[in-house]
C-alpha cells in the first residue's frame, strides 16, 4: 500500500481508493464481517491484490483497535 493514493491533491478529500478504504472500513464495522474475506468486485476499480490488501489492512488495524463501542 505504499503506492497508493488514499488523499486528492489538496490533502483533504479522500481519493477513490481512499473512498473504498473508507468504505471496507465501514462495512467491516457494521456488519462485523471481516473485510480481508470480501471477495474481489470487478466494479471496483482497483486490482484484485489491491482490494485483498486493503481488506487486509482494514481487518488487522480493527483488530488491534476496534471501533467505539465494539466489542
């Protein structure tokens, strides 16, 4: 994920795959189903390594700090 560009150029708005991070995030958190096992959307523009990673990376950071109130 070194290479990605979660933040516009103005530093402030999110990217389009800072939106999906986001929105991994998100359903993770709300659904309480882990997003490193989603499985690969074609209607996401971004490869298949890379939606695995983020839902990787999703995964493991709210495992080690899980979102208010969850438990």
């Amino acid at each position: 994920m070194p290479n990605a560009k979660l933040h516009m150029d103005d530093g402030n708005h999110a990217s389009y795959a800072g939106n999906v991070l986001t929105a991994m995030t998100f359903s993770e958190i709300i659904t309480s189903r882990p997003a490193d096992i989603m499985k690969f959307d074609p209607t996401i523009n971004l490869s298949k390594q890379e939606q695995a990673l983020f839902g990787q990376v999703v995964t493991e950071v709210l495992n080690l700090y899980p979102a208010c109130g969850v438990s």
